[in-house]
C-alpha cells in the first residue's frame, strides 16, 4: 500500500503535514475526514527498499503457502497462521503486512510488490501468472522447489569456500606476526654484524622494516584500494568486464559457467511449466542470472525467439553458458517436450555443479596448504641462509 506525504487543514483552520498509507489520493481524503482534517495537497512518499529474503525463507513461504492452499485453508487464513507463526520478527512483519493487504482485497501478487525489495520480481510474477491461471497451489510447491535447490547451490559454494578463506586469514596473521615481531629481532643481530646478506634475506629485511615503520599506512592502503575496487564494481561496465573475466578463469570459470547454466535452466524450466509464454519466461528469468555479462545478452536472444528463430538457436549465441544447454534445448523443441527437457537438463547441470563444487574443494585445500608452506619457507629460508656466514664471522673475530 502507498504512503503519502500530506498537508491538510483543521477545522480552526491550522494547517498540519503527515504522512499516512492509503490505497490513493481519494482513499487519504476519505481517512482524513474522518477526522476532521481536510487535505489541501499530497504526494506519494518514497518507499525505502527493504532487505530481500533470503532463498530459504522463500522456500519455507512458498512450501508453507502451497501446502495449506492444498489442504483447502483460504489464502487470508493462511497467512494469519503465517503470522501466529514463532519465526524471525522480520518476516513475521513480511507476512503481516501482506495479511492486512489481502484484507482490503489486494491479490497476493499485488500485496508482495507494495512490499518493495522484500520479494523477487520472479516470484511475483509467477504468482500473477497463476491467479490468472488458477493454479496457486503447483505455483507455490514449485517455487519451494526451486528456491530450495537455490539455497542448497549458495550454500555448498559458500561452505567449499570457508576452509580456503580461513586458511588464508590465518596465513595473513601468521606472516605479519613474523614481519613485525619475530624477523626484525634476526634482522637486528645481522646489521650489528656487518657482514653481506643474501638477496633473499635483503628482500625480506626491507619489507619487514617497511612494514613496522608505515604498518598504518599499509591498512589505510588496503582499504581504500577494496572500497575502489567496490566502488567500480558497482558501474554496470566495469561489472560487465568483470563478470566476463570470471567466465575465463581457469578451473574457476567452468564451475562458474555450471552453476550459472544451471541457475537458468531451473529458473527457465519453473517459468515455463507454470504456463508463462516463452518471451515473458526469458524476461522473469535475465536477472536470475547472477552474472552482467551473461544477462546483457538476453535482450538479442528474446529479440530472436519473438521474431520467430528457434530457442535453442538463440541460446547458442549466448557466450557463456555451457554449450550443452543448446543441444539439450534443441532435443526438446524437436521432440515436443521443452517442459520435460528444461527439467531434466536442470537436474543434470544441478549434479554437474554439486560435483564441480566438490572438485574444487578437494583441489583448493592442498593448494592452499602448499602455498601457505612456500610462504613461510621463503621467511625461513631468509633467515637460515646468513646463519653460516655469520657464525664465520664470529669464529673469526675469536680466533683474533
């Protein structure tokens, strides 16, 4: 529902501003009146988003929806049992504001998108295609189904990446604690001994200095250089280029590529068997994506299935995605069943990326350890390398 900035005046004639929620300008006038306050003028206020929901609790809403539409409880019951619900006080906010929305006889649909960033434009829409189509229940327990394998995705790249990201942290910790209290007191005892040191050790005594004379300069460094390189992220070329470049990596870039063709297979293949058209299916599904690059493409492809060039031949210009996707389409199309294709080849790129995932995660593991041991190998090696030399020298001073 809109929330409207007003001014009005009282019947003694003082004027006050204030803002209120109404369905439109004559509904505020009315709810004004009722009060004795008599708007003069009123504009639409601005609507701060609010935090999306994450994937899980959009499968936990659309499962729970689904199930008691299927089990005959009409939609306004259901989302006052939502309500009554011990769940997380935001989304218990979330369900009653829909709640008093289906009230004043908003379609749930409508009440979802006067909620602005909560719910995504996929979800809405589906659910608009099925008040339309009758079909509310499916539309929910399909929906559960996707976002459900969503969550589960995000949540097996998040977990590969905790022991890489960990072992880093504590790499990072590791190497300044010997920079700035363990190496400078061996740098001491070599300086006072006058003799020559290896390039190595040279190498690893001007950083070590570097950093214990400047160590606040080095943070400030840091941080501006990840708030520039946030900052430019967030210009749709730069991210264009990025996202790009990901797709190119090495290793990296195949799981990407998976994970990506996968997200739009579901995502395609939920549209679609809810008995959207195939132009609004590539529509709701562009910025499921998760990548600039693969979703600036999607205005040619839409453009060559409306003007009647088949969908798999559209989709094999996409650069980017794996180009089984293609193929897979093409079957379907030939066969008479893309619904039955777009789900089976989802399943399939789902299992690829669960098991690109855990190649990575059995790739990344030693890698990291091995580059944590030549990291602190290099330091000790710095240190160890002047030893001879120096115990020479002291033997030499000796025997003088």
């Amino acid at each position: 529902m809109p929330v409207y900035e007003y001014q009005a005046a009282k019947l003694d004639g003082k004027t006050v501003r204030g803002k209120k929620s109404a369905d439109s300008r004559s509904d505020l006038r009315t709810k004004l009146e009722k009060d004795d306050i008599f708007m003069i003028d009123c504009k639409e206020a601005a609507v701060k988003k609010q935090k999306a929901m994450k994937p899980k609790l959009l499968a936990d809403f659309c499962r729970d929806l689904g199930m008691m539409l299927g089990s005959g409880v009409p939609l306004i019951r259901a989302l006052n049992i939502m309500v009554q619900r011990d769940i997380h006080p935001k989304a218990k906010q979330v369900y009653t504001n829909l709640h008093m929305d289906l009230q004043r006889g908003y379609m749930l649909s409508d009440a979802m998108l006067a909620q602005p960033g909560v719910f995504p434009e996929l979800l809405i829409n589906m659910f608009k295609a099925a008040e339309a189509s009758g079909s509310m229940e499916e539309t929910c327990m399909r929906m559960a189904e996707h976002y459900d394998k969503s969550n589960k995705m995000k949540s097996k790249v998040k977990g590969a990446m905790v022991y890489p990201v960990i072992l880093v942290f504590v790499t990072l910790v590791v190497v300044l604690l010997i920079f700035l209290l363990i190496l400078p007191k061996f740098f001491d005892v070599f300086n006072q001994m006058n003799t020559p040191l290896p390039a190595i050790t040279q190498f690893m005594l001007g950083i070590s200095t570097n950093l214990k004379a400047h160590w606040m300069a080095v943070i400030i460094v840091i941080a501006l250089i990840v708030v520039i390189i946030k900052a430019l992220l967030k210009w749709p070329r730069t991210r264009i280029h990025w996202d790009k470049f990901k797709l190119k990596l090495p290793g990296i870039g195949k799981l990407l590529r998976t994970i990506y063709t996968a997200r739009f297979c579901r995502t395609l293949c939920s549209c679609y068997t809810s008995g959207i058209s195939m132009i609004s299916s590539l529509e709701n599904t562009k910025n499921t994506v998760g990548n600039m690059y693969l979703e600036s493409q999607f205005g040619g492809v839409i453009n060559d299935v409306r003007n009647g060039e088949a969908l798999s031949a559209a989709l094999g210009k996409v650069k980017g995605f794996d180009p089984k996707l293609s193929a897979s389409v093409r079957i379907g199309e030939e066969t008479g069943r893309l619904d039955a294709m777009l789900e089976s080849t989802a399943d399939n790129f789902d299992f690829e990326a669960d098991m690109s995932v855990a190649r990575m995660t059995d790739m990344l593991q030693p890698v990291m350890i091995i580059l944590m041991a030549l990291i602190i190998g290099t330091i000790m090696v710095s240190v160890i390398l002047p030893l001879p030399t120096l115990y020479n020298s002291v033997g030499t001073s000796g025997g003088m």
